[in-house]
C-alpha cells in the first residue's frame, strides 16, 4: 500500500470523499456531522493522505493540527470495496507515526456515537485511544463521542 500526501484534486479522492460525507449525514443529524469537505480539508492546518494499491484508491486520512503539541485525526475513510483488509490500520498508524514525528503529545478525534460507528471506535480502541470530554471547538453532543491517545 501506497500512502501519500494528496492535493485532493482527483476524481477519485473527490468520490470518496463525497461518499464520506453523504455516509455521515445518512448516519446522524446534520449538526452533529463534523466531517470535512475538500475545501475544509485543503486548509494549511490540515494534511490530508490517500491510500493506494496499485492504480486504486484504498482509503485516505486526515491531520489537523490543533496547537504544536494537538493534533486531530479527520477524514478516515476505507473505499468500501476494500472494507476488511486492514486498509483503516495502516492508514492510522500512519497518521500516528506522522503526529509522533511533528512532535504532537496528544492526538484526538471525533466520530460518532451510534452502532453504525461502532467498527471504528473499536479499531480506536486497539489502537490506545480512550475516551475524553469534548477538546478544541467541539461541545458535548449525543450523536458524538470524543478520544484521546497521548503519543
């Protein structure tokens, strides 16, 4: 697998990205859907990444950076056609590898609360996350729940 920085101008980052989105607000109330379109993800706090195999498009995350020490994971998305195959894995460890080398001392995330999100928080879980109050601009809301993982 393939992870690199994207400029997030392909057709297919921009489809999965829109599946990501249309996912969300298929899942939860509009005002508690938290995820990024590519204008929000193209912002200089951000770097975003896609994830190959070959000429396909696998997966993609997101780095947000919050203040030197904070950084927020955003955007995880596996392609469905490639669900179960460690695609989440790697691009996450990937994502902690990256905020370890900037020097970050805490990563959080946002996801949501309802079954639908229960695969990723568990992946989350495994991973040394646990969960915290609200962080940055984000406020308590039923239909999300916040992690943490000091790095």
């Amino acid at each position: 697998m393939n992870i690199k920085v994207d400029d997030l101008t392909g057709a297919e980052v921009t489809q999965l990205i829109g599946e990501h989105l249309q996912n969300m607000y298929q899942n939860t109330t509009p005002e508690s859907v938290h995820a990024l379109g590519l204008k929000a993800l193209r912002q200089p706090d951000i770097t975003f990444w896609s994830a190959w195999e070959d000429d396909q498009l696998v997966g993609c995350g997101a780095l947000k950076e919050l203040d030197a020490q904070h950084g927020e994971l955003k955007s995880m998305r596996t392609s469905s056609a490639h669900r179960r195959k460690g695609v989440a894995r790697r691009v996450l460890q990937h994502i902690i590898d990256e905020a370890k080398r900037r020097g970050y001392k805490r990563l959080s995330l946002e996801t949501g609360s309802i079954d639908a999100f229960e695969p990723a928080r568990r992946l989350y879980e495994r991973f040394g996350f646990h969960y915290c109050l609200p962080f940055s601009n984000y406020v308590d809301d039923p239909n999300s729940v916040f992690m943490t993982k000091e790095l």
